[in-house]
C-alpha cells in the first residue's frame, strides 16, 4: 500500500502554503496574454500559438474570461469560459466544454479537470483536460494541461500568462 501512495502526484492541498497567492478573481481580471505550445503523445511540439484573454467578474461573483487563440499554423479559436461559485470553488463552463470542470484553489495553485471537444479532421474527439496552473509572480501564470482519451495520455499543453494591466 505505501508504494501505491508514492505512485500519487502532488495534491491541490500541498500547495496551500506556496506563494504568492493566487486567487482567481483577482489575477483573471482585465486584460491579459498567453503564449503557449501544444506536444503530442510523444512530446513533440506540433503547435505554438499566443492568445489575448479579457476577463470580468459581476456583482454575484461570476467570472467571464473570454479567449482569443492564434495558433501558428493560422487557425483561430475562440471560447468563453463562465465560472460560477459552486462548492468553494468555481464551476466552469465553455461552449466547447462537454463536461464542465470544477476549479478548486489553494495556495499559488490551481487545479480543474474537464473533457474538452476537440475538432480532429472531419469529426471531432472528446478530450479530459487535466489542468493545473501556478502563479511563480503576481503577474505570471504557468499552465500545464495533459491531455487524455480513454485513460492514456495523448498530449499536453503548456502556457504562460501575463497580467498586461494592473
């Protein structure tokens, strides 16, 4: 039993004394950007792209963050993430999001874990979104995201974001 548990990757609750802070309300507000690659199951870089993300929050503490994806191969992508107060967390929706994630926080980190549609040529493929983000400044975030069919790993992003207004 005890090398199971060491077979476990770090939880939510180990980051509770890391700082600075990260509270989502506060960094995911205005004006920010993103620039980030995609790996495939290898590793591989297949992708780079940049994103500008605009963000708000309303009186009943729901958050709008609004993305905007240029990826280097000149796709667009557009998603708005709605994240509504549910269970000390946020509950978080995108019209793209087949099965919405619940982001929890403690600490510098955040964790949420959703299954994303994909387009995958003429179709479209359903993906879980392990996604874990850490703020290193009050200005910097770094996301991780692996990305999973049936269980197996089948790529990963990762991203930085920057605050441009203060």
């Amino acid at each position: 039993m005890l090398w199971l548990s060491g077979c476990a990757g770090p939880g939510l609750d180990d980051y509770k004394d890391h700082e600075p802070a990260l509270v989502p309300s506060d960094f995911f507000e205005g004006e920010l950007m993103a620039r980030g690659i995609v790996k495939d199951w290898s590793g591989e870089v297949i992708r780079t792209f940049d994103a500008d993300i605009s963000a708000s929050w309303d009186a009943e503490g729901v958050g709008t963050l609004d993305e905007v994806f240029r990826f280097d191969d000149g796709e667009r992508q557009t998603r708005t993430w709605t994240l509504t107060p549910e269970d000390g967390g946020y509950r978080a929706t995108a019209g793209d999001v087949v099965e919405p994630g619940h982001m929890q926080w403690r600490g510098n980190a955040i964790h949420m874990n959703y299954v994303l549609r994909l387009a995958y040529g003429d179709n479209t493929l359903d993906v879980r979104m392990d996604d874990w983000m850490f703020l290193v400044t009050p200005d910097t975030l770094i996301n991780q995201t692996t990305m999973s069919k049936w269980g197996v790993d089948v790529g990963e992003l990762v991203l930085v974001i920057q605050k441009l207004d203060k």
